[in-house]
C-alpha cells in the first residue's frame, strides 16, 4: 500500500544515521510480528504493520546526516508514535479469542487511529507521493471482505465449540451480554447467508427472502460450491444459536424474525375475531417449536396500526415474569398480516 514512502523525502542524506531511527526500525519490526499474532482484524493489523515499517524505512533512508536539525524532533515523535502502536498491538495480542470476537469494533476503531496517528507522522516528513483515490477504495473494499470473513470464522467456531459456548454461559450468568450479543450476531449472519442465496435455485435455505431494512440489493449468487458452503454455514449457525437459547433461555434479541420462523401447517390451528393461531418453527434445523399469531387486523402496509402495535410489543418486550408469556418477535413476511412469535405451550393455553 505504501510502497513509495520510502522515497518521498526530500531531505539531504549522509552516512550518518539520525538518532532515533535505529529505535523507530526495531519498533516497527516488533510491530509487525506482533500483529501478526492477532486473531481478528488481520486485515486491518496486517496494513498497520506495513505502514510501520514503510514509515521506519523511509526514515532509516532519507534522514541520515540531519543531527541536530528540526528532523530530530520530528523522528522523536514519530518514534513515540511507534511506542504506542506497539503497545496497542500487545494488548489486541494478549486478549483471548472471545474477548478479540466481541471487542472487534473497538480494536478496528484503535487499528484505524493508530492509522491516523501514523500518517500524521507521515505528513510532518511531507511526503509526497500518496495513494489515489481509486486505489484507496479497492483497498478499503478488500479489508472489509477480509474482516466480514474473520468475523464470521470466529462467530462459527464459538458456535461449534462446547468450551467456548461454557464461557459465553458463564459470562451471562457473571451478569454480562456475552450471549445476547452472540444471539444477535447469529441473526445477522443468518441474515447476510439468506441475501448471499438469494435468487439461487440449487439450494434452498429455510425462510423467505429479507423484507426489512437492508443492502439496497442482494449479493451476487455465489457458485454452486459456494453456495454449499453457505447453506452449511446456515445450519451449524442454527444449531449454535438454538443451544445458546437451551443454555441461557436468551430470546432473540432482533425482534424482526423475517427469514428465521415459518409455518408448519398450511391452515390455523385455532383463531378468534382478530386474529388466527398458526403452528411454527424458529430455527427449523433445531425444530423449536413457536406460535404465531396473525393480527387480521394489523396488516403489513397499515402504518398508523403499526405504530400502535409497536408501543404495545415495546412494553411486552420489556416484561420478564414466569406467569407472562414470552415474547420472540414479529415477521411480516408470513402474508398480508403481522405476525407475533411466542413459545409453543404443548399444553395448550390458559383456557384449557
């Protein structure tokens, strides 16, 4: 990415090494190994690290003989930016897997103002040849896949792994959201594998089509391999999340369930004046059982209903009580109607 720095200082040079730049060369080193022991953000750590060391060879090249000038200062900035890039790098290093997973945001956000604070130190060398705009996107395009990817590596191996499911448990009963920020992030997985196989005939993925906010238009069909991959992925995401559900009783915390429920039946089991009872699955690959209750009088399109409607769920999200029914969400791609999801009671409801 800045494969050019090291020639864009314009300063007079000798045999003579600036004190200091020794120092800067053997951070950046230290830099890169120890980024590169970092589990996520690899992307973002990776181009860290080169910058480093772009920044620590263009100063080892282009500031030899200038003792005692204002160069000096500068190099001794640059120098403590170094320090504390480094620094920042061993703890991303040190955290372990889960804490790496769920801090992501935050060390992408650290990444990116180590980032800043390097080419401010750039910028006081004047350095003069710069990325074009063209290319800085397509970069900036590639890490974003490279990161999407890390974090969907990380989310189904905690998925898959029994220890690493123990600790988001025992975090959750240390009072933490460990697990409903995993359910979460379950969703919008299974979210972004649904658009990924849109439009593909070849494998078919349990629920309809996205219909709420969302990419203004769907990924590209992956190839048939691809899309195996995919439908794979679906399932252990399925399976995760319903365990984490067993394990914790954590809901949904996304209460727009568009994708994850459907119906079992072709007709209602039950219904009154308003509304009809309907048999359902959430997580079909782990078949737990839902009820979904169509509001005749709430239809999809009727906003002002809605906006009724959403005050009421708002307050009933709210409500944990042993003797209060559940409540899982809506989906408004089930038909013309809203539907509630709750928990199916085998034994009937309170009338029976």
């Amino acid at each position: 990415m800045l494969q050019h720095i090291g020639v864009a200082l314009g300063f007079l040079q000798t045999a003579v090494p600036v004190a200091g730049v020794p120092i800067a060369a053997g951070i950046a080193l230290e830099i890169v190994k120890t980024c590169q022991e970092v589990a996520q953000q690899k992307g973002l750590a990776k181009s860290l690290g080169e910058k480093c060391t772009a920044l620590a060879n263009a100063l080892q090249d282009e500031s030899s003989g200038l003792e005692g000038t204002a160069l000096q200062t500068r190099i001794d900035e640059v120098v403590d930016v170094l320090k504390n890039t480094l620094k920042c790098a061993r703890r991303w290093r040190n955290q372990n897997l889960i804490t790496q997973w769920f801090r992501r945001i935050d060390m992408a956000r650290e990444i990116e103002q180590c980032h800043r604070n390097l080419d401010n130190a750039i910028k006081e060398f004047e350095l003069r040849n710069q990325i074009s705009i063209q290319r800085e996107q397509k970069d900036a395009r590639e890490e974003n896949t490279v990161l999407h990817m890390e974090s969907r590596e990380i989310l189904l191996k905690i998925f898959e792994s029994q220890v690493e499911m123990q600790r988001i448990v025992t975090l959750h009963q240390a009072g933490q959201p460990a697990a409903r920020d995993l359910m979460k992030n379950g969703q919008e997985m299974l979210r972004e594998i649904r658009l990924e196989l849109q439009g593909s005939s070849q494998v078919v993925v349990t629920g309809a089509e996205h219909s709420g906010p969302g990419p203004s238009s769907a990924p590209s069909p992956p190839s048939a391999p691809n899309r195996q991959v995919a439908a794979q992925q679906y399932r252990e995401v399925q399976r995760g999340m319903a365990m984490l559900h067993r394990m914790t009783a954590i809901l949904p915390p996304n209460k727009i369930l568009n994708g994850e429920v459907r119906r079992m039946d072709n007709l209602a089991i039950a219904g009154g004046s308003s509304s009809d009872i309907w048999r359902g699955l959430w997580l079909e690959a782990e078949k737990l059982k839902v009820a979904l209750k169509g509001m005749r009088s709430i239809r999809i399109d009727a906003e002002g209903a809605q906006k009724r409607f959403v005050r009421e769920i708002e307050v009933w999200s709210r409500l944990n009580n042993g003797h209060i029914l559940q409540f899982y969400g809506i989906a408004t791609d089930l038909g013309p109607h809203i539907h509630i999801v709750s928990p199916w009671l085998e034994n009937g409801g309170v009338l029976e």
